[in-house]
C-alpha cells in the first residue's frame, strides 16, 4: 500500500479551479485573476462562488464564507 502523506502547504497549494474542474464544476464566467462559478453546495443561480486565481482562495458571497481548497473541500464533503 502506498502511503503518501502532504503537508499543509502543499495541499493549499493545490489549484482551486484545477479540483473544480476534476469534479466536473466548470465557471460561469471567467476574468482575468478570478472566475466565477454557481456553489455546488446549494442552490445557486448567481454564480455567486468567486475564485482567485492568483492567490488561490475562495469566497461564497451568498453564504458570506470563503477560505483555502481544505475550506472548500470540507464544505463540499458535507
């Protein structure tokens, strides 16, 4: 069994859009540092989950929460 372990940055270092997209959850639209996607978590016609490109963090505004991909992935995980 192969066991490999990550540490804390390596895992936050690990691109927002690129998990996103491996999980089938595309952008409604995208602009230069950022793009902007509908929360897969509720029901969301505003597309109102941005993404930073740049500094790879995120931030629901219906919801007023945001925060790394561990953020992100324990909310989906719920």
């Amino acid at each position: 069994m192969n066991n490999e372990y990550y540490d804390l940055q390596s895992i936050k270092g690990i691109s927002i859009a690129d998990y996103l997209h491996a999980r089938g959850i595309q952008p409604v639209k995208q602009y230069g540092s950022y793009a902007l996607y509908n929360a897969p978590y509720r029901e969301d016609y505003n597309a109102s989950l941005k993404v930073d490109l740049a500094r790879n963090l995120w931030y629901d505004f219906g919801l007023g929460k945001g925060g790394s991909i561990i953020d992100l992935v324990m909310l989906l995980q719920r």
